[in-house]
C-alpha cells in the first residue's frame, strides 16, 4: 500500500467554507463537548529533520505557547496541493494571533531529496511557513505517520489535540485552530473561516465525475501497463503500443526505459497512453538532467486539446517539462465521460512517474 493518500483514499468530496446550519452546529459542537478534542500526546521532536527552510530549527519547548499546525507533505503530491490553500490562508490569518504552522517536507520520489528542487517549488507553490526537511523520515517516524497529507495540531502546551488524514475537513480544522488559540488566551481570533479561491492543480478534484485512480509509472508499483514485461525492465526496449486500451489502462510507444520508479523516453517521440475518466489529468515528471527542457504535446482522443487543456499545456496542446513538478495537462467542461489521453516528447530525457486525476 502507498504511504500517499491517493483519491481512492481520501475521505469523500472536500469541505465548501460555509455551510450555514452545519457550520453553526459544528461549531457549537466543537465550543461545548471537550470530548471531541482528546489529548492525544505530546508534540514529538523535530531533532531528526535533515535541514530547515525559511526558519531555524525549531523545537516543541520552543514552541510553547504557541498553537502548532504540523502538515506532512511532499511537493508532487495532488493530494496535497489541492490542501495548500487552506494553509496558506490560515497562515496569513491566524499566525499573529498565535498559530504556528510547521510544513514536514517528506519525500516520496528521488528528486524530492534535492533541498533545492524543494526550495524552488516551495518558492513558487507560495509556502511561507517554516519547512522541516526531512529526507530520512525521522520526523515522520517520531510521529508515527503513514499519509501525505497529514496534519496534526497541538495546543499552546504541546499536546496533541486533533489530527486529519488526506483532504477535506477544511471548517473542522480552522474550528479546532479558533478553539485552540481563543482556550491559549489569544484575544485576536476573527471567528469567520477562510475564503479561498484555489486555481490550477490546487482546484479540489471533480468527485462525483473521478473513476481514474492515481497510477505509478515505475514497475515497483505500476498497474495497468498494457505492455508490461518484466523481462524488459531497467533497460532501453522499442514499444509499440496496445491498438486499444481499457479504462485505467495505459501503454508506451517508442523506446523507453521502465526503472522501479519512473518510465525514460530514450529518442524523442516517445509516447505515453491512458485511458481515463475524469475532469482532470495530472502528470507527475520532469528532465532527467537539471537545465534541460523538454518539449511535449498532448492529445484527447487523438485531437488537439483546446478548451480541455490544463494550465501547463497551450491550446494546441503543446507544453515544455523544464522541472521534476506536477504538471496538470488536462481540466476539461463537462459532460466527462471516458477519454483517451496522449503524451508525445519531442526530445529524450524526459522522466515520469505518476498520474493523478481530479
């Protein structure tokens, strides 16, 4: 079992930030009943981070007093991007009025090791809050965590009251935020919850249209590859790709090389195919070696892109993998219904690693 949440395992469709009666009722819920905030231990350590980004190390003694937000993630992960801008916007409100949020960065893929790939992205995605690097999971391990994402959040005496696994639970988790700072005395707690207005890869998924699950390239975990023969891993092999696919099948065309992690287009005009149903199409991938680009085109049922296209691909298609990221290819209107999607490479050297849809 993957430690990330995929869609399949994330708990339903997202939180919307007000839902009048439900909200009010949760909130007297969460006012009244201490119950539903149990301690659940102290705030483990931070000492086995591997490197701090836009802080000094901190520590939990360091951090009494103080409301702490701890949020596991790792930069490609779907899951969490579409959680980034709760985040952020509970940063921006709530951190003069006591709230500390601590972003674990724990890597899934190799080149989510490189503290520079992290740094960037972290530059780009917005992240503002202090980053715990940590490339060994020791953080990870003194939590006990399995998920990305995953939050936890301790009160101004470094207990443990609340956690949440994978997406949603946005209204319940800034209550617990408003609750914890209002109980540390903070007398600047604007009970109103967030609004955000997310774009791009960050837009919640399209839950009621999604039956495409998150897919592994790398043959350590891949499934539904039409072509897959062990006996042509980890070396250079000419694939001619199935004539048909099967919904949540996918297939290559051209020379590549299939390692545990990643498909290797070795000439250009390699071609990845996948047959999916959903209102989005993500891709995690990037050069092989940094300073390369890598031009690409896309197709939806062997025609130009148009109106469907994501924000990493222009209307005709075309796009450019300069990064190691998440490239989202394809946002398309509705009526959703089953599609074929294709990626061609107009050089070699590019990696990819995983789909995700929306």
């Amino acid at each position: 079992m993957s430690r990330r949440v995929g869609t399949e395992d994330a708990e339903g469709p997202v939180d919307t930030p007000a839902r009048g009666g439900l909200v009010r009722s949760i909130a007297h819920r969460l006012a009244g009943d201490r119950e539903l905030l149990p301690d659940e231990g102290r705030l483990p350590s931070f000492d086995r981070a591997t490197g701090w980004l836009q802080s000094d190390p901190l520590t939990p003694v360091a951090l009494r007093g103080r409301v702490v937000l701890v949020d596991f993630w790792t930069y490609t992960c779907v899951n969490w991007l579409r959680t980034l801008p709760y985040l952020s916007a509970w940063h921006a409100k709530y951190a003069d009025a006591g709230l500390s949020i601590i972003g674990v960065h724990t890597p899934e893929f190799g080149f989510e090791h490189s503290l520079r790939n992290v740094r960037m992205q972290a530059q780009d995605l917005g992240v503002r809050y202090p980053v715990a690097i940590d490339n060994d999971y020791g953080v990870w391990d003194e939590f006990a965590n399995h998920y990305w994402p995953a939050l936890y959040i301790a009160d101004a005496a470094g207990r443990i009251r609340f956690h949440h696994y994978g997406e949603g639970e946005y209204e319940r988790t800034e209550m617990v935020i408003q609750r914890l700072l209002v109980d540390a005395g903070s007398p600047r707690v604007d009970r109103e919850l967030v609004l955000v207005d997310p774009v791009g890869v960050e837009v919640a998924a399209d839950w009621r249209s999604l039956q495409s699950p998150e897919t592994y390239l790398g043959y350590a975990q891949s499934a539904g590859f039409a072509s897959e023969d062990p006996a042509a891993f980890d070396r250079r092999h000419a694939y001619s790709g199935a004539a048909r696919l099967p919904l949540n099948g996918w297939d290559l065309t051209g020379e590549w090389t299939v390692t545990s992690q990643a498909v290797v287009a070795d000439r250009s005009g390699g071609r990845i195919s996948f047959a999916f149903h959903a209102r989005d199409v993500n891709l995690v991938m990037g050069p092989a070696r940094a300073g390369e680009s890598i031009p690409f085109r896309i197709l939806l049922d062997g025609e130009a892109v148009g109106d469907s296209r994501g924000t990493d691909a222009a209307a005709d298609g075309t796009g450019v993998v300069l990064d190691q990221k998440t490239y989202q290819l394809v946002r398309q209107p509705e009526p959703i219904v089953d599609r074929l999607f294709e990626i061609e490479f107009g050089s070699p050297g590019v990696e990819a690693y995983c789909f995700t849809f929306g």
